[in-house]
C-alpha cells in the first residue's frame, strides 16, 4: 500500500466522556486504517464504542461532555484532531460524507429533498449548477424520474429512498471518505440489499473509502474488505474478510460469527453471546471480555490487559489466542 492509498488513518483514539477523575474512557487506544477505493467494517454490539469512533473523526460528538482525549485522526494526511471549528467545518462534508441509521430524523420534513441534498453545496459555497448535480445524484442512487423524485418531500418516499436521498447529500461534495452508521439497520431486508449494493457500487465507481460501522457481520461478509471487531472500547481482532470469516481467532468474533451462522448447530438453534457489553466506561479489569468469554482463565484474563498482537494476517488481543482451546472457543455451548 503506498501512502498516497491510505485515506484515513487512525492511531492511538481515545474518547473520553467528562473530564478528570471521573471521566469515562469509551474508545481506548483505538487503531484503524481506511485506504481509498476501499470499505473497512467496524462491527460489534451496541454500547462498544462504535459510533462514538465516528463522532470522534468528524470531532462532532453529540454530548458537549465527549472529547478526543488522545490519538490522531488523520485523513488524507491531515490531523483533523488539530483543526480549529473553521477547518473542520471545510473537511466536513466535503472531504467526509456520513449517513446514520435513521434517515428520517436527519430530514428536514418540509423541504423538498432536491433541496436538502444541494445544501451540502450551498454550505460549501457552491451555487452553479445546484439543479444538474442534484438531478446527477438522484441518478446515482438509482432514483428513478428523478426530477419528479426531487421535488418530493420525505414523508412522500419511502424508508429506503429516504437512505438513498441522505446518501446522495452525502456525496454530494464528492468526499473521499464515507462513514455509515447502521445505514440499512432500520430497513427491512429487501430494501437493505439494495441499499448494499448500491454502496458497493458508489465505492468502485467513485474510488470511494467507506467506514461502515455495524452490529451485524453479516453485512460486513457482504460489503466489506477489511473488518475491525470492537468490543468495550477497544479493537479486539482485525483482518480481511475471508480470513476472518474462515479462522477467527477471538472468542468474541467467533460468538458473533456463531449468531449469524452455525454450521453445526441445527435451524432455530441461534447462538448468541450470554450476558450484555458492560456499561460504557466501566470496563471489567484485565481482558474487558472476560465475564462473557468461555474459556477465561482465572489469574489471566481477570487480571492481565491483553494486548493487540500483530499477526502474519490482521491483529488479536486475546492471552489464549495461540492455544488450540481458542480456535472453537464456544465448541462446547452449541446445541448438538
Ligand atoms: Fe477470553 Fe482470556 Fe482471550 Fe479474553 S484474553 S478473550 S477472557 S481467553
Ligand atoms: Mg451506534
């Protein structure tokens, strides 16, 4: 990978929720790399610290109480931790696209939605040409009779639509980078296939990177390059798709893997993870996955902090990682 590929580049992110001793550290020490062209998932349960990792890149937190404690954010090469409001209101939909879960909220019900998807433009100074780009961008979100579809106001489209028109203001400025937040979790399947898709299709055409942050792996094996698995704040394995499909090597991914699919176990008998992720902040000492993980060992993982280890392919933070236990962690909880 030469430099000029690496688009986004996280080193070292923590996010701190208040300040001083009671601050609640939710992202630590967090790493990830998005190169262009390129879609990299961040995957794990709600409440590990995911979206606040992208509140964290765009320095746009929804709490005046959350800030980045630590770590660079650099994109395209640049520190946007360092840049004064001015500078990151320039990156900021122009460099950085971002859609969330819920397209509706981020609507504005009594504007036609031609017009909410130019004011991206309008806010980056751009005047000419506002009706043609539009009409470009409903095309490319596959947006049939888009003329008609513009000056449409939301409740008239439907959920998917809705994505698609956030989407599409989104790009508007043609950004590097997209960052999508659960983007299809509020639409029902069919819909969200094609919403799949479709950012498949942005990300080759337009050499587009993509941050797709997610609960749902399965979304990951089909969009994906690369994977990032968070849990409790922190990376806890991360690899290219396949091999991470094929081997995984953390207990928590391979429960995550075991609930979307479990080639031994019969239909109906879904595996899922016992117990819930810890409240944001109070973390469990030593491995933070200790109390859910089936082969914790006692003196070890209650105790000592895991570290990421680098490996030939992708990294792990697991004591066991290399012991036969830990290639099948959950062998002996599925129903046979
Ligand atoms: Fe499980 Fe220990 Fe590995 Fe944590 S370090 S995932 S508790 S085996
Ligand atoms: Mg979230």
């Amino acid at each position: 990978m030469s430099i000029a590929d690496l688009l986004l580049d996280l080193r070292g992110l923590s996010v701190d929720i208040g300040r001083g001793p009671t601050a609640l550290r939710v992202v630590n020490d967090l790493s990830l790399t998005v190169r262009r062209g390129e879609a990299v998932g961040l995957v794990g349960e709600s409440g590990s610290g995911k979206s606040m990792t992208a509140f964290a890149i765009m320095n746009l937190f929804p709490s005046p109480l959350a800030r980045v404690a630590s770590g660079q954010v650099l994109l395209e090469g640049r520190d946007l931790a360092q840049l004064n409001p001015a500078e990151l209101r320039a990156v900021r939909g122009a460099r950085v696209g971002m859609v969330f879960q819920d397209p509706t909220s981020y609507l504005d019900p009594l504007m036609p939605v031609g017009r909410q998807i130019a004011e991206p433009l309008r806010a980056h100074g751009r005047t000419e040409g506002l009706e043609a780009r539009v009409l470009e961008l409903l095309d490319m979100m596959e947006l049939p009779n888009a003329a008609r579809v513009a000056r449409q106001y939301p409740h008239e489209l439907s959920g998917g639509m809705r994505q698609r028109i956030l989407i599409a203001a989104a790009l508007a400025m043609r950004p590097a980078l997209l960052i999508a937040d659960e983007p299809t979790t509020a639409l029902d399947v069919t819909v969200q296939a094609g919403i799949l898709k479709l950012l498949m299709r942005l990300r080759r055409e337009l050499d587009l990177g993509i941050l797709l942050i997610t609960h749902d792996l399965a979304v990951v094996a089909e969009t994906c390059q690369r994977v990032n698995v968070m849990y409790a704040g922190q990376v806890v394995e991360s690899n290219e798709v396949a091999p991470l499909f094929a081997a995984p090597r953390h207990p928590y991914t391979q429960g995550l893997l075991g609930s979307i699919l479990s080639p031994r176990s019969r239909a109906h008998s879904l595996f899922s993870i016992p117990g819930s992720v810890p409240i944001a902040g109070h973390w469990p000492p030593g491995c933070r996955f200790h109390p859910r993980c089936p082969i914790a060992r006692d003196g070890i993982c209650d105790s000592a902090v895991p570290a990421l280890r680098p490996r030939a392919a992708g990294a792990d933070r697991c004591h066991l990682s290399d012991e036969p236990i830990a290639a099948d962690a959950w062998r002996r909880n599925e129903v046979t």
